[in-house]
C-alpha cells in the first residue's frame, strides 16, 4: 500500500523537534538591549499556552524559528509553553511581563474573544491590556456523524433532526470550547433543537462518534479526517467560508443553506500594552514576511491551516467583530464559565 500523502501526528512532531533543535539551546532570559537599529530585544520569547507537541505549540516554533533572524542580525525567539486553563495562564504569563518587546502571546481565538464573553471575571481586557501584533492563520471546524448514520447530506442531517428530537445531540471536547458554540449556532441558524454533550477532550468525544454513541460532532477539520478517510465517520459539512484544501468534496454549511452557520477558529499574536510600537510593528512585520514564505505556508498546509498576515489594526477590527458575533450565540446558551 503507498505511503499515506497526508504526514502523520508522529511526523509532524518529529518536524516540530528538528525546528525547535535549530533554536538556541541555552534558557531564554529577558534582555533589556535591543541590538543596533533593531526595536527588538535580541533574545525574546513567544509563550504558548498549550503544551508541546500540539497543533499550536507546532505553529509557535515554525514562527519561532523564521521571525528571529528577520528581527535582526544576532536575534533569537524561544517558545515558552504555559499550557492550562484553555491558554488563561498563558494570558496572565503575558500580563505579567514587562512591556520591553521582548514576549509574545500566541494565543487561539478563545483569549483574545470568547474570554471576554464567557467568564464574568476574565482577569485580564485584550482592549486595554494587550497590543495586537498580527493575524497568523485560520483552522477550520466540521460537523461529522457516525459512519452508519442515515444522513449522507446536510439538508438530510437537519431533517433527521426535527424527526428525531430525542436522538438529536452533537459532542464537542469541553463545554465552552469553540465547537461548543458553532454546534450552538447551527441549531440556531437551523431552527432546530440541539442537546449539547460535553466532553473532557476531543479523543473520547471521537470514539463515541466513532461507535454510534453520539448522533453529531463538531471538532476541527484536522481531528476528523483520519477517522472521516478510514470510513468510520462521515464530514457531512464545515464551517468555512470556501471549500478546504483538505475536504474539497465536502460542502460548506452556506453551501448547504445555513449562511449564517460560517466562522474559524485563528491564532494570533500579542503584546503587553505599552509595548514599544517600534516593536510592534518590526514583529508584525517579520511575521508577515515569514509567513509569505513558500515553506512556511508549506508547513502551516501540512497543519491544516491557512496562513493570514494582517496589520495590528486589522487584527483589533476582527477582534471586536468577532466578539459581536459570538456574543449573543454565548449569551443564547446561558454558559458562564465562572459562575
């Protein structure tokens, strides 16, 4: 049997090992001196708040390692990796640094936009607190159902559905979590009922799926498609605003009738606030000729995401419309996360 095109967890690990051997070696330490005509410290780090070997510890250090000899002759960028409480401490990690221009925050879209909708008590305002530096990629969310189930099409899943309202319920890894709210949103732009079942990861969530426990999941394109390729769930539809590189075959819900049920998930990059906006900008600028680089977007493809260099301006403009969309999806839902 040929070799599968598509690079195994394993193998993507063992690339993101070989990147992060090519990083300095010794312990990353604050440094005050910004090297000649660079805004820059010379040694600066990018905290990532989900531990090594994942999707988004992967993305820091392939940013790691190409942004640091593009701030200057001499520079060096670590990934510092601060994982718990859904990337939180990685936020306070980042509050708690000076505003030299020297750490970073990583950090995927439930810091800088669902923190601040469903926790009373978020700890920290991204409007106040942090600088944005840049946009980095986008990674999308589909809806999937087990491999025996009736439904071959979205139209016929939403069917199925109303005719079947004590079966209708769709899994996602935690309470809270992003699938969480597209599941949300999808009964809402559906006009249909859908119970909610959380899950303490998104492995356990797969198996039930996997096994005709559960009715529907929603998790991102990456997770899904081993299972989706062995036959064993079927993606009946995804999130995205276009058809994805990795799932041409299979329609958007806007394809399907549902415009409303469209949206990401994204990583970007931060800042204290008071950060020097020299420092800014010279970050935001290696960031996005990194991320202009043939294999850079290589590697970002291999990870399922899309890569999307913006300015800090435009970066703050998706942030607060991203809150208005998912407000009032949360709000609907009743979740506080602290109550």
């Amino acid at each position: 049997m040929p070799a599968s095109p598509h690079p195994t967890r394993r193998t993507l690990l063992a690339r993101s090992l070989a990147c992060a051997a090519a990083l300095p070696m010794a312990g990353w330490a604050p440094s005050a001196r910004a090297a000649a005509g660079s805004p820059v410290p010379d040694s600066a780090r990018i905290i990532v708040g989900f531990g090594a070997g994942g999707g988004i510890d992967l993305l820091g250090r392939t940013v790691a390692e190409r942004i640091g000899p593009l701030l200057g002759p001499g520079h060096h960028v670590i990934v510092d990796n601060r994982p718990g409480a859904s990337g939180q401490i990685a936020a306070q990690a980042l509050l708690g640094a000076p505003a030299d221009g020297a750490t970073y925050l990583l950090a995927p879209l439930i810091t800088p936009v669902l923190s601040q909708i469903v926790y009373r008590k978020p700890g920290y305002d991204p409007a106040t607190d942090f600088a944005p530096v840049g946009l980095v990629a986008h990674f999308q969310f589909a809806l999937a159902v087990p491999a025996h189930h009736p439904a071959k099409t979205v139209g016929e899943f939403i069917a199925w559905l109303r005719a079947n309202p004590g079966q209708a319920n769709f899994g996602s890894p935690a309470t809270g979590s992003l699938p969480h709210f597209f599941g949300l949103l999808l009964g809402s732009a559906a006009k249909v009922d859908i119970v909610h079942v959380a899950y303490k990861g998104g492995a356990p969530m797969l198996n039930d799926l996997a096994g005709g426990q559960l009715s529907s999941a929603i998790q991102t394109t990456t997770e899904l498609l081993p299972l989706h390729r062995q036959g064993r769930i079927r993606i009946l539809g995804t999130f995205s605003d276009k058809r994805t590189r990795e799932l041409p075959e299979v329609p958007t819900f806007a394809e399907s009738g549902y415009p409303r049920a469209v949206g990401s998930g994204w990583y970007s990059l931060w800042a204290r606030s008071s950060t020097p906006p020299a420092a800014v900008a010279a970050v935001n600028r290696a960031l996005n000729t990194a991320l202009a680089a043939p294999e850079v977007r290589a590697r970002l493809v291999e990870l399922a995401l899309e890569p999307d260099p913006r300015t800090p301006a435009q970066l703050e403009t998706l942030r607060v419309a991203e809150i208005a969309r998912w407000r009032p999806v949360v709000e609907a839902s009743g979740f506080v996360a602290d109550a």
